[in-house]
C-alpha cells in the first residue's frame, strides 16, 4: 500500500484511507498500509473540515482498528509502530508529516485517551504477558502520563524479555527513574 498506483499519487485522501483499510484488512502487519494511512489521515480530517469532536471520535476510532490487530497479532510491529504515532509518540515516515497527536489537534490525546488506550495494552499483557511491543507501548503511554517510576519497571522487563537490546531499555529505564526523582522531590 504504498502512496502510488499505477505511477501516480491518490488525490482523493478518503479513497486512499479505503484503500489502506482495504490492505490492512488482508495482513495486519502490512506496514506499508498502516505508514500510507498515517500519511493521509490528516488531509482526509482536513479536507472534511472537521471540528474538535470528529477529530476526537476519527481518532478513538482509529484506536480501535489498531487494537483490532494486535489484540489479533501481538507481535505485529507495524500495527505497534501506528498506535504510537496516534498517540503523538512518533512523527509520521514521509519527512514533514506531522505526529500523530497533530493531526488530531491540540488536546484530543488526553489523559482520558491514555488512560483508556494503558486499559486496553493492560488487558493484552494480561493474555500475553511477554508480548514485547505491547510492553512497550505500556512504557511509552506511563511516561506520557508522567508516571514514570512505574515505566521504569516496565523496562526492566523488557531488559530480561529482549537482552538484545538491553542496553536501550537500560537508557530508558534510567530515563524514567531520573523523570520519577526529580518529579518526586519538586
């Protein structure tokens, strides 16, 4: 699902946002579907001029379909690697997109958005309690709420989980514990 056919760019944001459904719904870790999705969602969202309340519901919506897929396939990268952007914790792949959270508008990935999306992650750790991406994701949300003596423990781990990269989800861990002191000594 790239951003062409036939040699040429979609003009029409709603149909190429069918026509990333269309490939997501064939194979989850489609990750040239999900990247093509989140390069069109805002012109679609802009094109339909929406006010604050669509944006809110697009996004609640979009949230869904991606917990549709790793509630499916948890291991999925791709379906992980959206539902970060959508938080606002990644820029999109096309050099000048905007962060998910920007496309929604200021204020629409709230702490209630969080809170419901750390919910959701929670459940599936419940399931597949070494799902790596889901842990993860269960990091990066903690620190976007500023609860980062729990995100710290979280990485600690992912550092017995995936030692290939232990010495990352050191850095992070030693991250968050630093971010947890400084907030619980001011």
């Amino acid at each position: 699902a790239g951003g062409e056919r036939d040699g040429e760019r979609g003009d029409d944001p709603e149909e190429e946002l069918a026509f990333s459904q269309e490939k997501i719904d064939a194979d989850f870790a489609n990750f040239s579907a999900w990247h093509w999705r989140s390069t069109v969602l805002k012109r679609a969202l802009d094109a339909r001029k929406v006010s604050p309340a669509e944006r809110r519901a697009a996004l609640l919506s979009e949230l869904e379909l991606v917990r549709n897929a790793y509630f499916t396939e948890p291991d999925v990268q791709s379906a992980w690697v959206y539902h970060r952007w959508l938080l606002g914790g990644a820029p999109a792949h096309d050099g000048g997109g905007a962060e998910g959270g920007a496309t929604f508008g200021s204020g629409v990935v709230d702490k209630e958005v969080l809170e419901g999306e750390l919910a959701s992650v929670e459940e599936l750790l419940e399931m597949e309690p070494e799902a790596k991406w889901a842990l993860k994701a269960k990091a990066h949300i903690l620190k976007m709420l500023e609860r980062h003596g729990e995100a710290a423990v979280v990485y600690s781990t992912l550092m017995v989980l995936d030692p290939l990269r232990r010495g990352f989800y050191e850095d992070m861990r030693v991250s968050a514990t630093s971010r947890y002191e400084s907030s619980s000594q001011g």
